[in-house]
C-alpha cells in the first residue's frame, strides 16, 4: 500500500510539472487598468487596457519627486507658502513660512504624500502650480508618455489631469533609473524636522508591500474618489527588476502580489548580445591595411519565455566599406536586437585598433614610378624589335 501511494504520488508530479505554465489573465485581476514592465528593456510583460486615460490620483507624485530631483538642490532650503499650507487632502502639516530643505520635502512627498510638500516644491521648480504642471507634461513627452496629462504636482482630481498605466510604468521605469529616486521609494521611515514642535516629523512609507512582498522595493500609492485605488511598485528578484501598475484597483496588493508572482514565473533573463564580440571584417579604402574587424561594444539582457529565445533576432547595420583614417574605438555600425518585429536595443558596433591612412605622396610616386617602368619596358622592346 505504501509504495502505490509513493508511486502515484510520484506520477503525480511527473504529470503537473509537465503541464505548461499559463499567464495571468486579466480577468484575475482587479484593476480597470494594469501592467507590469521590464526596466531593463522597457518589454510588457501583461497588460490589461493600459493604453486607457485614466486619472492617476497620488502616482502622479512620482513625476513630481524625479523633478524635484533633476532640477533642484537637495541642500536648497524653501518655504512653505500660503497656499501649499492649505491644500487639501494628504498632509504633512506644513505650516506658512516654515522651512524645510528640498530633501525632505521629497522624502515627505515619495514615502507620506503630503499634499503641502508637493505643492511647496512645485512652487520652487516651476514658480508656480501651473509652470511646474506644464514641465511635469513635458518630461513625460520626453521619457515616451505621450498619452499623458498634468494640471498639479499631487494628484487632486482635476480636467485634463490624467495618464495610462503604460504612460505611468514608463515614467516609473525612467525614474528608478535615478539613485537617489531609488533609495527614497524603498524607505520605511524617515524622520524629518519639525520648526514649531518638540518632536520631528516621522514619514512612513504607504507603500505595504514594501513589507508584504520580498523583493518589493518602491514606488507609490494613490487615492481618490473618482480614481479609486492607484498603485505602482517595483520588485527585484536575482537582480532583475520589473514595475507594475494598477490604476482603479480594489484589490491592489493582491493584483500587484499575483503579477510579480506571474512575472517572475514566467520569465528568464537572458543574454541576447555579449560584450566584445566579433561580427564581422569590411574593407578599408586608402588605409594601410586593408581590412578591419568590428565587435560590440556592450552587452544586453532581455526577460523571455521558455523557447522564445528563436523568435529573437539580431540584424546589423554598417557600410560595406570604410575609409581611412580609423581611430580605435571608432563606432561604425550597430547591432539591433529584434522580438517580434520590436528593436529592443541599439549596440554600437565598434574597431578594436587604428588604421594609418596611406601617405599620398608616396603612393603617387610609386605609381609614377611603376607607370615610367612600364613605358620604358614597352617602348625598349619596340627599338629592340
């Protein structure tokens, strides 16, 4: 009896590891929006309706927090005014006048999402709420987030303020990319002063799943009435990280718990491009020598499925020849790597020595002179004759 139990437990394993693993689908999770994204290469990895506008609630800080970032100092001390003091919603009860450096400011709006810090360092930035929502747009043009909007740096309901959850995971992927960015999502608590009291202020994180996820490591947590529960996170496993979205999620932790879970199964990093490797020789025209050898310059990961590795393709593009001089380290084409008709990366292809251009005076008197040697030649053997 005991060994029928051992045998049938045993082809039960054998059966369900070899079943196939099968994505998440969207109807298993709670969002109206949701996406997760490789921040290596910026590859969807799920998707549900993340092309659709919707309103962003506190997420929006993320773009306000890199701003603050890029075009401040986080010595710079500022001040509180009027109108960041009373803003409505969430608070760090910043009072008028009072003094913080741009620092905590950023740390009050990433880990506690004061309201008041947001607009204090819109104010700084931009000179105004409205001057500082337009460079927020703007950014987002740049970083690709094109389907994108911004009226305010917190977040408050308002027309015209709204985003995708693609738009979202590729302003979050763009600012994890910054240090300092990186280091204040994934703190806990922060303690930051407090002028008019005894105490200082203690920032916590509302971000659970800093706690309830390992690998979890950012990003930000929203709310509204008319946005519902908004949510983006980060999480690392094996150095590999991945954002994902949800946007009006009433089951977020659940939803992001079960898409990093999906990810994470699902797919493997692997290397598509390795460093300094050969590709191929082109000719050289007026150098002294003739031929030179080009080889990447850098490598590159991408996450993939099991067996996905021959849907990806490497394409080059370089002249058929080159001219001297050629300095060592000259890039002279490039490696694209391709999944499913997406180029996912550029690798510069580039010359591992230097190639002296011909001395011109020389070669023309060796070509004079072999050209007199010939008539001679010809014109000796005529008298001859």
């Amino acid at each position: 009896m005991y060994k029928k139990a051992v045998l049938f437990l045993i082809m039960g394993l054998i059966f369900f590891s070899a079943m196939p693993s099968y994505a998440l689908h969207e109807s298993n999770i709670s969002a109206t929006s949701a996406i997760v994204m490789d921040t290596i290469t910026g590859r969807v990895l799920f998707e549900k309706n993340a092309h659709q506008k919707r309103t962003m609630a506190s997420t929006t800080k993320i773009m306000t927090g890199i701003l603050a970032l890029e075009k401040g100092e986080l010595t710079d001390i500022v001040t509180t005014s009027r109108n960041a003091a009373y803003v409505e919603g969430s608070s760090i009860w910043l009072e008028e006048g009072e003094k913080q450096t741009l620092e905590d400011l950023i740390y009050a709006v990433l880990l506690s999402s004061g309201n008041d810090a947001a607009i204090v360092i819109a104010e700084h930035i931009g000179g105004s709420v409205e001057g500082f929502a337009d460079i927020m747009t703007q950014k987002a043009r740049e970083i690709g987030a094109i389907n994108t909007s911004f009226k305010n740096p917190h977040g408050l309901d308002e027309e015209g303020h709204y985003t995708t959850a693609y738009d979202l995971a590729l302003i979050t992927r763009y600012a994890l990319q910054h240090e300092k960015f990186a280091k204040i999502v994934k703190t806990k608590k922060k303690k930051i002063p407090w002028e008019s009291s005894e105490w200082d202020r203690l920032l916590k994180n509302h971000n659970k799943l800093l706690h309830l996820y390992e690998g979890c490591d950012g990003v930000k947590t929203g709310f509204t009435k008319k946005s519902g529960r908004c949510l983006v996170s980060s999480a690392t496993r094996d150095g590999w990280q991945i954002v994902a979205v949800t946007l009006n999620a009433p089951n977020d932790w659940e939803d992001h718990k079960k898409m990093f879970d999906d990810s994470f199964k699902r797919y493997t990093v692997t290397k598509v491009v390795e460093n300094n490797k050969y590709v191929k020789t082109l000719p050289v025209a007026e150098g002294k020598q003739n031929r030179i050898a080009l080889y990447t310059c850098g490598e590159f990961y991408m996450p993939l499925q099991e067996n996905e590795l021959t849907n990806v393709h490497i394409t080059h593009e370089m002249p058929s020849s080159v001219e001297a001089p050629i300095r060592q380290g000259q890039q002279i084409g490039s490696v694209n790597v391709l999944l499913d008709d997406t180029i996912y990366t550029e690798i510069p292809l580039i010359t591992n020595q230097f190639i002296e251009r011909k001395d011109l005076k020389l070669a023309y008197a060796k070509i004079m002179r072999n050209w007199l040697m010939l008539f001679r030649n010809r014109y000796f053997f005529r008298i001859w004759d």
